[in-house]
C-alpha cells in the first residue's frame, strides 16, 4: 500500500470514542480510543528522531572532549569566529524539545559551559577588543549582529527544554542588560534615541571608530593548512574581502536581532521592562520606516538622523548599497543583510500581538518593487540600493520576508507573494505527498552527515571552528513543518515560531513522548488542523497540546469527530489509547495571551 494511501486508509478508520473531563482551566483532558492504523508519516516522524540521536551523539564525541571543549583551533573573526564554534550545535535545542533523546539535551549543555570557559580563556594579540579575552561576561566581547545571532542560536532557544535552568535565567538577565543601558561597561544603547550606538557591540560595548580588517579577520595566522569558507588563499586575502568593511558607527537594522535577548528574559521573568524595551525600540524602527517612504534604513547616526547629515539611508557595512569586492573574484558582490532584520518584527509581535509590524515589513515589500522598471521589454525588480539609486536588478519580485509576513498574519494575499514553497504547496493541498517526501530527505541527511563525520580525518590542530559545522547531523526543519505547523528559526538567532508544541506529561518534559506523532495538515488565522497518533500498540501514551512555541495562541476548543470540545487554555491534554489517534481542528486565537517558556501546569513537577 503507498504512503498516501496509507494514511488515508488511517483516518477512514477513526472510530468515535471520546471522554472528556475538565476539571479547571487548562486542565482539559481529552481521552481517544479510537484506533488508527500508523499512517507512513508517522512511523518517518519516529525513525527521524530514533536516527538522529546517535548520529549527533557521534558528531560531539569526535569533535568535543570530556569537558564540553570544542576541539579545533580557537580564533576571532567573522570567518571562523567564536560563533562558528557555538553554531556546531545547531537544531539541538529544537531537537531535544521536539521529543529527541535526553541525551542530545545533556551534550549540547555541556558543550555550551565548555566552550564558554574556552573563549573566555582565549585572548587575540592583535584585536583590541580580545585582548583580554574573546568572550566576556559570557558573552561575544565586540561582534555584529549577523554573528552574535548565529553564535547565540542554541542559547537562545535552550529555553525551550531547560526554561527553569539557573545559569540560563540568569545569563538572560544580564544579557539583555548589556542592550538595555544597564551594564555600565557595555554602553550599547542610546535610550534618548532609541538606538544601539554600533553594528559592532558586544559585552565590552559599542565600536565607536572606524572597524579595520583586524578587527572582522582577527590576528594573522598560516591558512595553508585549513579550509576557508570564503575560498582565500592567503591573510592578506582575508583581509582583503573584508577591506571595505569600516563603517559600522550608527544604528543598523542588524542590531533588530538584539531584540532576542530581552525576549528571553521576558518569556523567564515575566517582567514588563523587558517587553518596553522592545516595543521602544521597534517602534523607534517603524517611525523611521514611514519616514523613509516605506523601507527600513540601514544607518542611523549617533544623532538619530536616518543616514546622517548627508541622507545616506543606505548606508554602513552589510546596509542597503553594501557591495565590496571579493578578492578571489576581483568582482562586487551584493552583501545586502536585511533578512536578519525580520527577528526584531517577529520579537515584536510575539510580546504583543500587533499586526503593525506585520504591516510594516509587508509594506517595505510593496514600497521596493514599486520601483520595478522594464529592461529590454523585461520587468526587473531592485534588490539594492546606493548613491546612484537603485540596482541588484532580478526578474523575480523582491519577497524578502515574503514567508514570515504570511506566517504571521495569515493572509491569503500574503501567501500569494511566497512564490513556490513545498510545504506552504501541501498546506494548500496541492503537495499530499510531502511529509514523506521531507521526512525521507531527512534521514538519508542524517546519514550523509554521519558519514562525513566517520571520514573526517583532520586533527583539531588542523579545523577551524566552522569546518565541522556542515557535518551536523542534526534534522528539525521538516519535524518542526509537520508537528509544529512552524517555521525552522534558521541562522539569524531568533526564537521559534510555531501553531502548536507539545509535552510529555509522564517524563515531565517537552516533546513529542515516545511512539507519538503529530501532523498539522491545515492553518488559518483561526484553526489548526492536527492528527495525533499513538503507534504503540500496547501502551496508551497522554500528550500535552499548547498553542503557540511560547503559549502564546490560546485554544478555544477542539473538534473531533463531530464533537465539539471547550478549551478556553493555551493548553490540554489528550490521552490516546494504545493505536489510537485522532484528528482534531482546533479554534485558537492567535498572539492572545502573554508568552512564557514556562512549562504548562500539567507538565511542571508536582509540589508537596
């Protein structure tokens, strides 16, 4: 029987046979009895899981020591940075919390405290800002923002298993102090004009001069016995691609992803200071928005002035008219980073619930391509800009954003800008055949990962801290599509979106439990439509539902099998008896409740 026959055949057997009892809010418990023949993508979910644990267990074992160390050489740069380092653990965070082995939680932790105390210890010759060690406070010493979000991937989102972990609270208060002008050292924050003083800024503050090459490269070292990622093939290349790399004074919309850090120590404390900032802040942003017909700038002046004295809105390293040569090339390159500004709009909207930054960035798509201009009897869309005006031009429409815009604001009208997109296609029902599809493509990643690892013979005198990065063999972008109906939080650091999570009220953690499964096979702005599956055949297994990565939507009801259910919570339970599973269209109300990373009632340990 095909895959999709398969599931078919699951849900045409669903048998109607419900209890349900509600003792208090958010303490409603559905129970099925139902049986459901294991459906294809459900048995692919569990492989997935099953699969990846040990391949990654084999990943930090190769390439970490006893002490969570990561074993290469350490150094300070946009290269091969400290970041880098951190990012070798990517997706084990969302891993772990979308049911995956306790063990990968205990190895990336590990790994986090280790490579803390080595950058810490580890100090550059010639950087000024390293000297006295490459991290400080625990934090990345002076960085930008593409990097520090690429480096504080995984702390960022260990909240989602570990929320009442101590360092963790308390490293996000003093994270987002150094943002929030409350560490006298790291005067990152102008509060009277509502900017962060550099692109390069960090624990030991804002750079405010003129960035050399030193200071992206870091100290010179021989490169002929590592592999580059930007293909140099001498220092003086290095140097050479980021030569044009000085201006960093001012306000840019890479500091957005600054925002993050106070997000967390919201969704830990609860207090509202954090929630101000941010809102201050990204308002601060969308005032000079509409002052700048519509498109965000990506230099503001010490002063507040959008592109200083001269107007050059486009301006600073990584902005809008950003094109330095490549050396190896000898030819410009459009390095435009504005896609990193999307967290700040997504941070905002998650602490409350404001569509006006959804508009904002909607209306910075329709405000570019309305400079299209026809070429040749060809319309061309801009991607850039500079002194000379616009250029970058492209056939396609600029849709920057174009996914995270629908995603929010759930617009039929948004979802047409995305252009082709798999699952945004099966969401549609127009590509039935892709969980398995996804979920297929994921293992056998899983398996050329590991095979990488198993063939690397370098030694770490001989890695830099990126080269093993794109051997991770971890797999969560189709996991968190098909269980969460969410979107992968990629590189730029912040946190995760998702219709729904889960929690396994037995093991008192977040997570899919053992031998369950889930598929969000429909989303509108309010409904959810979920399968949930219990492929053990002998043992019931209850899950805890929550709408929203961070409680974010609250659950009105639920409808099964004709019947409909009163929620009323941003979370319940669902028991499923063994085989059992159902499909359920859940009515939310999507950014109604404040967010947390705290567990759900049903999940938190029990007091005596």
């Amino acid at each position: 029987m095909k895959m999709n026959a398969v599931f078919a055949f699951g849900v045409a057997v669903l048998v109607a046979s419900l209890a349900i009892t509600k003792p208090k809010p958010e303490a409603t418990i559905i129970t099925v009895d139902a049986k459901m023949e294991a459906p294809a993508w459900a048995i692919l979910e569990r492989r997935v899981l099953e699969a990846a644990a040990p391949a990654m267990e084999e990943f930090y074992h190769k390439y970490y020591d006893d002490r969570g160390y990561v074993q290469c050489v350490l150094r300070w740069g946009a290269d091969d940075g400290p970041d880098d380092a951190f990012e070798n653990f990517a997706g084990w965070p969302e891993f772990h919390s979308l049911g995956g082995s306790d063990e990968i939680l205990r190895l990336y932790l590990k790994g986090l405290e280790g490579m803390l105390h080595q950058y810490t210890d580890a100090k550059t010759t010639q950087v000024p800002a390293g000297l006295g060690g490459m991290y400080y406070k625990e934090f990345s010493a002076q960085s930008d923002w593409m990097h520090h979000g690429e480096g504080l991937r995984v702390f960022n989102r260990m909240g989602l298993s570990v929320p009442d972990d101590p360092k963790y609270r308390e490293r996000v208060r003093r994270f987002a102090g150094f943002y929030m002008a409350e560490d006298p050292e790291a005067r990152n924050y102008d509060p009277e004009h509502k900017l962060i003083r550099s692109l390069i800024n960090g624990s030991r503050g804002p750079m405010l001069r003129t960035a050399t090459a030193i200071d992206w490269v870091g100290d010179p070292f021989d490169i002929q016995n590592f592999s580059l990622g930007h293909s140099e093939r001498s220092f003086d290349e290095m140097l050479a691609h980021y030569a044009e790399y000085g201006d960093v004074i001012g306000d840019s919309f890479l500091n957005l992803v600054a925002t993050t850090l106070p997000l967390d120590a919201y969704l830990v404390t609860g207090e509202a200071k954090y929630k101000k900032w941010i809102v201050d802040y990204m308002d601060a942003w969308l005032d000079r928005m509409k002052r700048n017909n519509g498109i965000i700038p990506s230099f503001v002046d010490l002063d507040g002035k959008i592109g200083g004295p001269q107007g050059k809105w486009w301006g600073n390293a990584y902005g809008w008219g950003f094109s330095p040569i490549n050396p190896v090339t000898g030819r410009r390159e459009n390095r435009n980073r504005i896609p990193r500004a999307l967290v700040g709009f997504n941070n905002a909207l998650f602490v409350t619930g404001d569509q006006k930054y959804v508009d904002g960035w909607r209306n910075m798509i329709n405000a570019v391509n309305a400079h299209a201009t026809t070429v040749n009897g060809r319309l061309q869309y801009p991607t850039m800009y500079g002194s000379d005006g616009w250029y970058g031009w492209q056939a396609q429409p600029w849709n920057v954003g174009a996914l995270e815009v629908w995603y929010w604001s759930v617009k039929p009208s948004d979802m047409e800008r995305i252009g082709k997109d798999p699952w945004v296609a099966y969401l549609k029902g127009q590509n039935p055949s892709y969980p398995e599809t996804a979920l297929q493509k994921d293992l056998q990643s899983i398996q050329t990962h590991l095979n990488q690892v198993r063939s690397d013979s370098t030694t770490a005198s001989q890695r830099l801290a990126d080269n093993m990065m794109d051997y991770n063999p971890v797999a969560v972008d189709a996991l968190i599509r098909l269980t969460l109906g969410g979107l992968p939080p990629g590189r730029d650091g912040g946190l995760l979106n998702a219709r729904l999570r889960y929690f396994d009220p037995l093991r008192k953690r977040a997570g899919l439990p053992e031998d369950v499964a889930a598929l969000v096979s429909e989303m509108t702005d309010s409904r959810t439509v979920v399968t949930l599956v219990n492929l053990n055949k002998t043992t019931s297994r209850s899950i805890v539902i929550q709408g929203g990565a961070y409680r974010e939507h609250r659950i009105a009801s639920a409808q099964i099998n004709g019947e409909t259910i009163s929620i009323n919570s941003p979370s319940f339970t669902l028991k499923l008896a063994p085989g059992a599973g159902a499909k359920l269209t859940l009515n939310v109300k999507r950014y109604s409740e404040k967010p947390t990373e705290a567990f759900p009632e049903a999940i938190r340990p029990s007091v005596p």
